[in-house]
C-alpha cells in the first residue's frame, strides 16, 4: 500500500489545556492505520469517514458507563484515562490506565454494551469510532479488517501480561513492570518515555497492581534511594531503565 501523506495543521498552544503536552499526532494514535486504510494520500478531513466525534472531556468526567449501550470506540488524543469494574461484592477494580494513541471500548463490541466503567484522569480530547461505520467501510476495504485485528491483538497480549503480573511478581518486580510498560507504551506512540506525568493517583496504582497504598509508596521511595527513579509531584524520571528491566523481569533485587 502506497504510504500515505497526512497533512497536519500546526498544533495552537492556546488551545492546549495549561500544563498538558500538544495532542498526540495522527500517525501516533491507536486508530491511526485504520484511518490509512481509507484512501492513500489523504487529508485529514478525510478521516471523518471513521471519525464521528471529536469531544473533551474534563478530569473525572465518565466517558462511558458499565452496562451502557454501545456506541463508538475512544482513540485518546491527549490526557488521560482510567478503566474500572465493580467486583462481586461491590469493590472497584482498576482494570488500565490509558494514554495518548491508545483506543478504549472495543471489548464492548460482543455484548454491544460496555463492560466497564471509562473515567477521564485529566482533561482528556478523544476520536470516537462508531463500529456501524467501520463495519460499513469494511466492506469496501478488507484492510480495514486487518488493522483492527491488530489494535485488539495489542489489547490481548497487554491482558497477559496484567495476569503474569499479578500472579506471580512481588511489591518491587510489580512497581517496576508498571514503569517500564508506561514507558514503553509511551514511546510506542511518540510520546517522552524516560519523564513522565503520573496522572493517577498511587491508590489507583496499588488497586491495579494489587497492592495497598502505603506499599506503593514505600516501594517508590526506595527506588527514589536507589536513583532507579525520580518524582517531582506527579513527575517521574527513570534513571536507571536496564536496572528497572531486570527487576521487572525478577532477574535482579531491590538491595
């Protein structure tokens, strides 16, 4: 396939919510290779083919409901968003943490309703991607099958990878698998992957990782001594990744 050329405007900083990064740039987000797919070289303008919102939603506002009807697919554009259920017997458990050029909602495809709840960290922009206009433009474009395939594929080996997590890391292995994935992921889609704002909170962080607050805290002080990382508020620094990566893979110890 023939690459395709995507005409971007300047991004307007007066526009941009105070302290947030510049929204994350087309060829870096989730949806991205689906919108390609549509035609070769292309406008953005075009991309309101499988676009059908773009919305913001302010920090705590639901993107979308347990339970609710299904309506579209969320590729985030800038901010931030965490995913959650209710267990039996009525707890919250944060199921992700979601970052720019990632996309939230497809697991809600099968039932057509959502099966989680999707809550804005921060002031968050989104894309929403109705399925009925995908599927629509599916029929026309077989290559669009293959690219969604390959977004809900990403989402089923991060699914392992969360079950090896829990079940088998200690407090300090799970910490660092926590950092070295956000990183990752960071710099999957463009983004700094060694500075980083934490927009959740370390109570959100020990209730996805299965840990208590107070552990979460502890651990990160004592990577803070052990100059593996460094925070400024709700600012972290990786200072040592290959030391995170061998902690994150067990082959190392938090001396």
């Amino acid at each position: 396939m023939t690459a395709a050329v995507v005409r971007r405007k300047p991004v307007s900083r007066a526009n941009t919510p105070e302290g947030a990064c510049a929204p994350i740039a087309c060829k870096d987000c989730g949806i991205y290779h689906l919108c390609l797919t549509v035609g070769g070289e292309v406008d953005l303008s075009q991309l309101d083919l499988l676009v059908k919102n773009r919305r913001t939603y302010k920090r705590g506002e639901l993107l979308y409901r347990i339970g609710e009807p299904y309506r579209a697919a969320f590729a985030i554009r800038l901010g931030s968003v965490k995913t959650s259920v209710l267990t039996d017997d009525g707890r919250v458990q944060v199921t992700g943490f979601h970052i720019p050029g990632e996309v939230l909602g497809l697991n809600a495809i099968i039932d057509d309703r959502y099966n989680c709840e999707a809550r804005a960290l921060e002031t968050t922009s989104v894309c929403e991607v109705p399925f009925e206009r995908y599927e629509e433009l599916a029929l026309q474009l077989p290559g669009l099958q293959r690219q969604m395939l390959r977004i809900m594929s990403q989402e089923i080996v991060h699914n392992q990878e969360m079950m090896l997590l829990l079940g088998k890391k200690k407090a300090e292995e799970r910490l660092a698998t926590f950092f070295v994935n956000l990183s990752r992921r960071l710099e999957r889609h463009g983004r700094p992957a060694l500075e980083f704002k934490l927009s959740m909170s370390r109570s959100d962080i020990g209730n996805y990782l299965g840990l208590a607050e107070e552990t979460v805290c502890r651990v990160i002080t004592r990577f803070e001594e052990k100059a593996l990382i460094s925070t400024e508020r709700r600012l972290v620094r990786l200072g040592q990744m290959d030391r995170l990566q061998a902690l994150a893979r067990g082959s190392a110890v938090l001396e």
